[in-house]
C-alpha cells in the first residue's frame, strides 16, 4: 500500500487566469520612477523617492494631480500623464521588464488551453508595446483602465 500525499490524484486546471499587469506580468516601476525624476527636472520641479512610492498603484490621473502639486510644475494633470507616458513606453521599448517565470506561465496556461486575461488599470498605449513582445493570442481579452468608468477597487 502506498503512503497518501497531499497532492490531487489529478489536477484541476482553472477555467481561466486574469493577469493584472504591473508587478505581476512585469516590473516598470523603475521605470515610472525614472520617468518621474526626468519630469521634475526637465520643468524645474521637485521630487522624492517617497513622492514615487506614493503614487505606486493609483490611478494615473490622481497620480498627474499629485505630482502637479508635489512637484510644484505648471501642467495639467492629463498633460503629467501623458509625458509619463511617453517616457515609460521610451523605455518599454527598449526593454520589457518581465517577471521572473511569468512569460513562460503565461504560455504554458495558453498551451493547456487555459483562456488568460490581462486585467490592469494602466492605460492601452502602455499595454500595446508590452503585448507586442509577447506571442500573439496569449490573452482572450485585455482590459485597460482607459476602457472603464470605475477603476479600482471596482
């Protein structure tokens, strides 16, 4: 007789995996924050390392209010946005900074059959270049936080 084990006898495999995109398929928080210090000093502003962490995971539009009043620079917070933007993407470009096993995750659920979703609040012009180097049809569905009414929690 052999000794039970903590594994199922078969797998279960899931009916479908959302991906949120940031700190989960890859790592630009480097990146925003570089991005971030250019801004400031490109416009004569001021900027922390502890004005970067606080914009981690918000919405970017609240993120363009905060910095237009942390940074004391004359733009309109959709203005910020864009120039942030541009200069992640500048960097994507040159580099997409994946997490580690998450790319081959990724593929491995699609060659199972498993249908993914990549599910973030970042906007699609910062989505497309990242979806762009990875093997088309990984994901079923994007959704992009310029796609929706409510962002999060909702």
């Amino acid at each position: 007789m052999s000794a039970p084990t903590d594994r199922p006898r078969h797998a279960v495999r899931p009916a479908a995996v959302l991906w949120d995109m940031d700190g989960t398929l890859v790592d630009t928080e480097p990146y925003w924050m570089r991005t971030e210090g250019e801004l400031a000093a490109r416009h004569g502003g001021t900027w922390t390392e502890q004005d970067s962490l606080n914009l981690v995971g918000n919405d970017l539009l609240d993120s363009g209010r905060y910095i237009r009043e942390h940074m004391g620079i004359d733009l309109e917070p959709a203005e910020i946005v864009e120039q942030l933007l541009d200069g992640v993407i500048e960097q994507i470009r040159i580099a997409v900074p994946w997490r580690p096993g998450a790319v081959d995750l990724l593929i491995d659920l699609h060659a199972a059959g498993v249908p993914c979703a990549l599910v973030t609040m970042s906007y699609r012009r910062f989505v497309e270049p990242i979806l762009d180097a990875l093997p088309e049809g990984l994901f079923t569905t994007v959704v992009t936080g310029d796609a929706v009414e409510r962002g999060k929690p909702y």
